[in-house]
C-alpha cells in the first residue's frame, strides 16, 4: 500500500522530456513554451527538478490546431528574419532592439562567440501590424532622441532579456528561498555579499541560484560572456534586484532559517501541510504569494 502512495503522484507527471515527445514538440519548442507560461510544470516531489502534470498534456492536446497553432507561438527568428516579417531592413531592426522596442526571448553564442539574440515572431508580427508603430518601422530617419541614444552606444538587449527569464525563474520559484536565488542569479557576488551578510546565508542562498542558460564549461570565454549577459550592469536594474532580494530574503528567513553552524541541526523543509498553512500567514510571507500569483 505504502508503495502505490508513494508511484501514484510519479504516474500522474511526466518529465520534460518525455512531455516533448508525447507533444510531437522539438524539445526547444516545448522549454520555451514553458518559459512562457504556456506550459504548466509542477515541482518533482523527490528532487529531480519539474514535471508535467498528464492534465497539462490532455489540455494542450485537446485543442484542435494543436500542435501548429501551439509552434507558431513559440517560432523564433534571428535579426535577418524578423526584419522581413517586419518589412524593415535589418540595421533598423537591430537599431529598434537596441533601443528596447521589440525586446529578445533567447540568445545563443555562435561558433565566432557573437551573441545571437532571437524573438519570438508572433510579437513580431503583431507590433508590425499596429499602425502606431507605422513612425518607427517607416519613418525616412529614426527620431532625434532615439539617434542620440544609440550614439550613446545604449542596448537595451541584455536587460530585456534577462527581465523575462527574471519573470520565467519567479514564476517557477518553488517558495521563497528559491524566489531569492531567482533574484540572486542577476547580481554579482559583490552586491549580494553586501545584502546578505551572514556568510551562513549566503551559502544556502547559493544554492538555490540557477546557472545561466547556455553557460559552457566554467571559465571558458563562452561561459564568461554567457555570465556577463545574466549579470544587471545598469544601475535602475540592480536598485531594483536589491530591493527585491531584500524582501525575498526576509520571508525566506520567516519560512525557513539558513542552516548555521554544524552542531546546529538545519531546520527542515516544511512539510506539504505547514506549507499550506505558511499561505494564510500575515507579513512577508503574503508578499511573496502575492508576487508568485501576479
């Protein structure tokens, strides 16, 4: 009996992998649909990462243009390719992306390790479309303002970027300690070493901070400059992550204490009933459901 209980919920999820191919989905497809949202995963009860509830995969099936319509919306195009669905040429494409206005949902290093950023064309699309962007697509030359930031040497690629894989690591965030590794993830060592003090906690925090996407071998040039990509530079985003690392870390604190020393005992995980009591708590604990539900 004990055993049945303990297979049933392993029988009721799937791994990604598996999910892909039960989907007829590249498994690129399927992880950017879950970067998105459009993909529902639920945390591994026995460590070994996320998975995929059947339920999901009966929804995603049950619709009728499944999977063409569901590919569509994950279909990626590099700076060539988007500025013919945008009908631009390319140096206005590429200029328009500095400048934050269409904004990359992936990157890769090619062999020459120039970064390749990519963007969804779906939104593509649909901002080409909008006549209120007619100006900025059409326009004989790009405004004043917009010119003077480029020769600033401003590129807002970077930053875009790693705002929605911000937003995809907090919405998979499994509580409030792996929603402070999320954050900690985009700040150096330095800045986190300021915001958290004990060195007790910054071990356990680091633990739950997920590698860049793509990093290489650790020290490699590729590596560096993957690192380089994931880590805020511009000081508006790192204000930002402070402040929000300090939030996380105090209802991290409240919910689970770091482990100390080693002749002290580490407080355990809480156990699935306390976890749903901690969601009626007052204080901090409410500000982190209320992040994790936005």
């Amino acid at each position: 009996m004990a055993g049945s209980t303990l297979t049933r919920p392993q029988q009721l999820t799937v791994t990604p992998a598996r999910a892909a191919r039960e989907l007829g989905l590249k498994r690129n497809e399927f992880d950017l649909g879950v970067h998105l949202g459009h993909i529902r995963t639920v945390p591994d009860e026995g460590g070994g990462g996320r998975r995929v509830p059947r339920t999901e995969l009966d929804r995603l099936r049950a619709d009728g243009d499944f999977p063409e319509a569901f590919q569509q919306r994950v279909r990626v195009v590099g700076t060539t390719e988007g500025a013919d669905l945008m009908d631009i040429p390319a140096g206005r494409f590429t200029r328009l992306a500095r400048l934050g206005v269409v904004a990359p949902v992936r990157f890769y290093l090619n062999r020459y390790r120039a970064v390749v950023w990519l963007y969804l064309a779906e939104e593509l699309e649909q901002f080409a479309a909008d006549e209120r962007n007619t100006p900025l697509l059409h326009a004989r030359r790009t405004p004043e303002g917009m010119r003077g930031l480029l020769a600033e040497g401003v590129d807002l690629r970077p930053r875009n970027w790693r705002a929605r894989y911000r937003e995809f690591l907090l919405r998979t965030a499994d509580g409030p300690w792996e929603s402070a590794g999320a954050l900690a993830a985009f700040l150096d060592s330095a800045q986190i070493a300021e915001l958290v003090r004990d060195p007790y906690e910054r071990s356990f925090l680091h633990g739950f901070r997920p590698l860049p996407p793509h990093q290489g071998a650790p020290g490699t040039p590729a590596a560096q400059l993957t690192e380089k990509i994931m880590t805020a530079d511009d000081p508006d985003e790192i204000g930002r992550l402070r402040a929000d690392l300090a939030r996380a870390m105090e209802d991290a604190r409240t919910l689970r204490p770091a482990p100390r020393s080693t002749g002290e005992r580490p407080t355990p995980p809480l156990s699935p009933p306390e976890q749903a009591a901690s969601r009626q708590a007052p204080r901090g604990l409410m500000g982190w459901l209320r992040r994790r539900s936005a």
